[in-house]
C-alpha cells in the first residue's frame, strides 16, 4: 500500500467534521478524497495541519480547484504557498476566480511579484484589477466586484428579461440589477422579485427603487459590515466619488469581513497575529514584541514596589496580599476593555453615549468593590488578625477597581484616536494601569499606617 509519513493526520484534517476518522487510506485514495471534497474543506484542512503535512496535501489538490483553495486560506498560510508558486502557474490558478477573490490574493503578493502578474494578464484584466487594486483591502472599494448587471432607465421589462436570458448565467447573489444613467452613473436598483411579479411593459424607471443609497468605494468594510447587518442586505453598489457605479458587494464578502475582524480582535487582545500551525522562528518573531513591551511595563510595576521596600520589610505580609489588589484590578479593567472593544468593532459606541456608559461601569466597579471588600476583608483579618490591614486592602482594592474603569474606557478611546488598534495594545496597557495603581495604593496605604 502507497503511504507516507503524515497521510493519517492529513486524513483526520479532511474528515474533522465526519465521524469516520480512524479508517486508512493509500495516498491514491487520499487523493481521490481530496478531488471530492469541496475548496472549503481542504482549506481548512491545510490550515490544522503543520507545515510538512501541508506541503504534501497542497500536492494532493486538483488543479482546477488550487485557485479556490488559494482563496479560502488565510492571509499568512496564502503567502507561505504563493511563494513556491510560478507566475505562470498563479495566472493559470486564479484567472477563473471572481474579482474580488483574485484581488484578495494578489494583495498578498511583494509589489515587484504583482506586476509581473500584471504584465501577463490581458490588456482588459490588468485594468479590472488596477481598478480595485486602486483602493485598500479593507475598504468598500476594496471587497468590491465589477460582475454587475446594470440597465438605463428607460428600458422595459421585456428588454431586460431578453437581456438577462442572452446571458444565461447571473452572477452569483444576484437579487437586484442596478439603474445606471448614460454616463453609468447610479440612479437606483430594481429587485429581481419586483421585476417577477409585474408587467412586462412597464419601464425600468417606473419601478425601480431610487430610496436604496449605494455604498462609497472610501467607506471602511467595517461600516460596509454593519450596513448589510441593519438593512438585511444580499448585495449593494459601490460608487466612486462622481456616484458612477464601480461594482458590487455581496453578503458572502460581507461575512468574510466579519469573520477575519473577529479573528483578528481576538488574536489581538493577546499581541499575536500568526499561523495556528506557523514555524517557531515565525511565531516567535510575531509574539517578542509585546511580550518586550510587557517586559518594560513589569519593571514599571517593580519599580513601584521597590518604592516601598521598607515597609514591606516591616510587614511582610504585604508581599503575600499586594498581587490580589493587582490581579483583581487587571481583571476588571479587561472587561471593562472588552466591553468597550466590543462596542466600538460594532459601532454602538459614540460621543453621545459615552459618558452614560463611564457611569455604568463606575457604578458597577463600586457596587463591585463593596463585595469584594467584604470577603477580602474577612478573610485577611482571619488569616493576620489585623483590622488596620483588613481596613487598607478593602480600600486599595477599591481605588484599584474604579481605576480599572477608567483604563479600560478611556485607553482604548486615546488608542483609537491615535489610529492604533486597542485590541492588540489595550491589554497591555490597562494591566499596567491597574498593576501600578493596585501596588501604589496599598503599599502607600500601608506604608502610613506603618509610620503611625
């Protein structure tokens, strides 16, 4: 039987949403498994697998389907391959895909490596792609595709349907044609189950839809996200600065939108943007910049205890209660912050109800404070019978609490205001917050009641 080293786990990566995952299969049979299996599936199978079993699997895919699966891989694993790929090979690969999944790709590429793509394409391909390459991937512009269908106004219903039957095939999430003056630029949008259910003498301009604003190529896919979530939409028109009608975006962009942001926010809380299954070299070199940030921030903690070494040198106990003030600030701040994050990923944080929320989580933080204090109280003074010290770190806890607050509301405001993304540096900050604000509070607090 034909095997090879990494042929079971590539196998478990193809069957990881089936139930028959222990059977054994040649690398024939393997490979025929691939063929069936969808884009998708072997996407995600390349993506749980490391980087040896990757190169063999990649090996197994059909090239009618590379493009494809090119398409459904992250940004970092689609990179890794296109490396290895041949201009030629990457022309003959992803000319079949829709535009906007073609620019997806090359918008990976080093510029250099893109315009010699460029140059082997067609004249009238090269200026499709130019056209969307013109605006940033994470823009309206950017996720759009110029598979349109466009009419004028004037014409009938019976024009249109002959128009529609001459192309026998609609683009993909088709459930409106969008009305275009002379100059193409965008006047409405007529639905397709409008155009089903009445005459077919009627005009394009008797029925079509002129309430439906299109959305600006500058517009960041965020708020393109949050437009098709409000207005329920399937697809939309993107228009350039004169209103002329560029292309589309459909849902299926849309959700690919959400999915990487979501992905990113997430990774981002922790500092890491890298490969589930990336080299050590590489993930290593993605995670040492944050955790040296962290390192600084430490020592900024440490410095604000050495400031009172010698109170902890009289009571050291101060030493066994001091990082329960700071841990339980640094919790409270990340929710605080993930709160926050999450309001403004979903635009529901604006100037207007900015402070109500400060209020709220203020209110909470003290209403929070109190039980905490409590039970933190009671059971330091069981374990030290001292009342004074009991009385000290319930207020420090306190003070650290409403100190966590106002971290994780304004760091992650200043961080956006500065255009920095405050999921990947608002953890870090808002824990150093609540480190050196927990340490000098009950330390201070301590100190003085040392000197007394």
């Amino acid at each position: 039987m034909n095997t090879i080293k990494g042929q079971d786990s590539i196998l478990r990566a193809l069957l990881s949403d089936y139930p028959d995952q222990n059977k054994s299969l040649s690398l024939n049979q393997l490979k025929k498994l691939v063929d069936e299996i969808g884009a998708p599936q072997v996407a995600h199978a390349l993506e749980s697998l490391p980087p040896q079993e990757r190169k063999l699997l990649w090996s197994l895919v059909d090239q009618s389907i590379e493009g494809e699966v090119l398409h459904e891989l992250n940004e970092e694993l689609q990179l890794e391959l296109l490396q290895d790929i041949e201009l030629n090979n990457l022309v003959e690969m992803i000319g079949e895909l829709e535009l906007d999944e073609m620019v997806d790709i090359l918008q990976t590429l080093p510029d250099q490596k893109l315009e010699d793509f460029l140059s082997r394409v067609s004249r009238q391909d090269r200026e499709r792609i130019e056209k969307v390459l013109e605006y940033p991937e994470d823009t309206a512009g950017g996720l759009l595709n110029t598979d349109v269908i466009s009419v004028k106004p004037r014409h009938t219903l019976e024009v249109v349907f002959r128009y529609l039957r001459a192309k026998k095939d609609l683009p993909q999430n088709t459930d409106k044609i969008f009305v275009v003056s002379r100059d193409d630029q965008y006047l409405g949008e007529l639905p397709i189950s409008k155009m089903l259910v009445s005459e077919p003498n009627l005009t394009v301009r008797e029925l079509m839809e002129t309430d439906k604003k299109p959305i600006s190529a500058d517009v960041s896919d965020a708020e393109v996200a949050r437009l098709f979530e409000q207005e329920d939409l399937v697809s939309a028109a993107v228009v350039d600065e004169n209103q002329r009608l560029l292309g589309r975006i459909t849902v299926d962009d849309v959700v690919d939108v959400i999915i990487e942001d979501a992905d990113q926010n997430f990774l981002g809380m922790a500092g890491i943007v890298e490969d589930t299954f990336a080299p050590p070299g590489r993930a290593a070199k993605s995670r040492v910049l944050w955790l040296t940030i962290n390192l600084a921030t430490a020592f900024l903690a440490s410095a604000t205890i050495s400031i009172f070494q010698d109170s902890i040198d009289k009571l050291v106990y101060l030493a066994i209660l001091m990082p329960i003030v700071a841990s339980m600030g640094g919790v409270a701040a990340t929710q605080t912050l993930t709160i926050f994050i999450r309001g403004m990923s979903l635009q529901q944080i604006n100037a207007t109800n900015i402070t109500w929320l400060f209020k709220r989580e203020v209110a909470v933080s003290i209403i929070n404070g109190i039980v905490l204090s409590i039970i933190i109280g009671a059971i330091t003074y069981f374990w030290f019978e001292d009342i004074l010290i009991s009385a000290l770190i319930c207020i420090a806890m306190s003070i650290n609490l409403v100190a966590a607050v106002i971290a994780g509301v304004f760091v992650p405001t200043i961080l956006r205001s500065l255009n920095q993304d405050p999921a990947v540096a608002g953890s870090v900050v808002v824990t150093t917050v609540t480190d050196v604000v927990g340490f000098f509070s009950f330390l201070g607090l301590a100190t003085i009641y040392a000197l007394s």
